[in-house]
C-alpha cells in the first residue's frame, strides 16, 4: 500500500505551473517536526522537509490560501517521476502527491 499522511507546515510559497495540456500542478515544501530523547534523556526536536505536488482543485486552493508558515494535514502517495533539465540529462524526483488536505 502507498499511503503517506503528514502534518506540518508549508516552508515554500506553492508553485502553480501550467502544463502543456492546460493542467495545472502546485509543487511546494512542508517541513514536519518530530521530538525524541536522547541517550541522555534530554528533549530533541528533528525536522523534515517534504516536496509535495497537489493536482485538481488543490491547485486552486492552495494558489488563493497557501502560505508560508501554514498548518497543513496531508494525506497522499508517494510518487516519482522523470524528466530531462536543460542539458538533456533524464532525472527523477520523489514526491508526495497530494489526495487530501485539511489547513490548520
């Protein structure tokens, strides 16, 4: 099963890109936190930033509502695709690509 849910919030302004075929994609970023201990019982807080992709009518909301700083609860898959830069070269990126969101 590919299933990935996140709460955190967004680190990047969404992107909204529009495609060839008049789709249109919103790439940002969504940093999550967690906090452990250490070997010494301390309190430790570690971060995590995520690309997400959101397609559909999240593109629209996140282009009116998205920010820098807000709260967000995803729920999505994990996907990666393929594409050449501007040398030619075929590359690949990993991101969570959006299903389901609520704001915070």
């Amino acid at each position: 099963m590919n299933h990935v849910n996140l709460i955190g919030k967004m680190s990047s302004a969404p992107k909204v890109i529009e495609l060839a075929n008049g789709r249109k994609i919103a790439q940002f970023i969504l940093s999550t936190k967690e906090s452990y201990l250490d070997a010494e019982g301390n309190v430790k807080s570690k971060s995590q930033w995520h690309q997400l992709a959101a397609w559909g009518r999240w593109v629209q909301v996140l282009e009116e509502l998205g920010d820098v700083g807000m709260g967000l609860a995803i729920e999505g898959k994990l996907t990666t695709r393929f594409y050449k830069n501007n040398k030619g070269e075929k590359r690949a990126i990993s991101e969570v690509e959006v299903n389901d969101l609520v704001i915070l």
